[in-house]
C-alpha cells in the first residue's frame, strides 16, 4: 500500500472505530436491557418474586425487589459487553476513564450550576401552581419491596437506585457513547447527544420531566469533561439518585 493510500485510510479507520464506540455503548444498554427478562421470569418461576397487582408503567416490573434485581441484572451484563467489546484496544483506559476528579473550581462551578438548576425547577413548579409529589410508580415499587422483600427488599432496591442504576448508565452514557461522540464531533455534541439519548431512556416520566433529565445529562457531561473520568458523574447521579430515594422514604414513612 501506498503512502498516499495510507493517509487517506488512516481518518477512515479513525472514523469506524470511534463510531464503533457508540454502538457498543448502545448494544451494551439494549443487551442489558433484554437480560433483565429471563431473570424476573426465573425469579417468578421459583417463587421469589410476587405480583404485586400495582400500576406502575414499568411493563411487569410492579415489585420493587424485581426492579431492583433487574437493574443489577443490567448493570452486570452491561458492564460485561463494555469490556469483552474494549478488550483489545490499547487506548481503553481513555475510552472509560473510571477515575479523575476535577480541580476545585471546576467542582464548586458543577455543584453550583446543580443547585441554582434545582432551585429554579422548584421555583418554577411552585409558581405554576404544581404539587410537589412522588411518582405512583415510584410509590408502589418502595412500598413493594418493603412488604415483599422487608429490610432485605429495601436494601436491595436502595443498592440498584443508588449504585447499580447510576453506575450502569454513567458507564454506557457519559463513558463508551460520550467518547466516540467526543472522537468524532467534538465535547460540545457529545455532552448533547447523550443527554438526550439518557432522557429517552427514561420512558415513565411525563414530557416536563424529561426536559430536567437533558439538562441533568448535560451538567453530568460537563462533569465528565472537566473531570476526565466518570467517577465525578457518577457520585453526582448515585447522590441525586440517593437524596430522591430518601424523599420517598420519608413521605412514606420509613417502611419496613
């Protein structure tokens, strides 16, 4: 091969493997997605989870203690795909950067732009008049595993809420789709792109709520950038996800 052939391929191979991130990140979501499913049926068929008659929209997945085991079903097998998908690129440790943390200014300017966001949303809502009050679905999957799974249901559920849920979506989104998006396009459409796909993903909310996952998304990718890694992203989702998740607790009463 030439040397002009070889220059010209090179940005071609540079092309298809940066683009190959992206759908590993979205063959990772989807596999784990589907895995969830034999799992909750193998769990019914042994006895261990029960109807809970509930109305939540999450498809069968009315019990707390069956989303809770199926997000930690996701998170494994998404987690799986990533690394068989990465083992052999030298350049993996950049791809998902599992450490980093940013300087002090680049943390307080993070922290503050999360805070003056859930001000102005809680501003907004208290102006239009909105009560401020927990999903039904998000009712009926604690109050479910309480009374299905007691102490043992709730720990499980607060485990796949606060570490598993935002451990598996920070290392698909904001890890192996953000940096072939970021390869490819620049820091300015992955942290869009991904924000956008992470709310798609999250079907049950209604239309306003969606618009407050982007931006969420958006500042975890600004997170992502000003950190180099995702372990800044990730403690940032797993306490939302943690200060939610207590909110529900306490509205209900603690129960167990």
């Amino acid at each position: 091969m030439s040397v002009e052939t070889d220059i010209v391929a090179a940005p071609l191979v540079v092309h298809e493997r940066n683009k190959s991130l992206f759908f590993l990140g979205a063959s990772a979501f989807l596999v784990g997605q589907f895995a969830q499913f034999p799992l909750i049926e193998l769990l019914r068929s042994e006895g261990l989870l029960r109807a809970t008659g509930g109305t939540a929209s999450f498809g069968d997945l009315t019990d707390g203690v069956a989303v809770a085991a199926a997000v930690i079903c996701s998170m494994a097998v998404e987690w799986a795909v990533i690394m068989i998908g990465l083992r052999r690129r030298a350049d993996r440790a950049d791809i998902l950067p599992l450490c980093g943390w940013p300087k002090r200014r680049a943390l307080l300017a993070v922290l503050g732009a999360g805070l003056a966001m859930t001000a102005a949303t809680a501003l907004f809502e208290r102006a239009m008049g909105w009560p401020d009050e927990t999903p039904v679905y998000q009712t009926e999957f604690y109050l479910s595993a309480a009374r299905n799974g007691g102490l043992w249901g709730l720990a499980l559920l607060w485990s796949a809420l606060v570490l598993a849920g935002p451990f598996a979506e920070e290392i698909v989104f904001r890890g192996v789709a953000f940096a072939g998006l970021r390869r490819e396009f620049g820091s300015v459409v992955a942290v869009a792109v991904t924000a956008a796909l992470w709310a798609a993903v999250h079907l049950q909310y209604g239309a306003y709520d969606l618009l407050g996952i982007f931006g969420a998304g958006v500042l975890l990718g600004w997170a992502r950038i000003v950190s180099g890694g995702i372990a800044f992203s990730f403690v940032l989702h797993a306490a939302a996800n943690l200060v939610a998740t207590a909110i529900t607790a306490a509205r209900l009463g603690w129960p167990a």
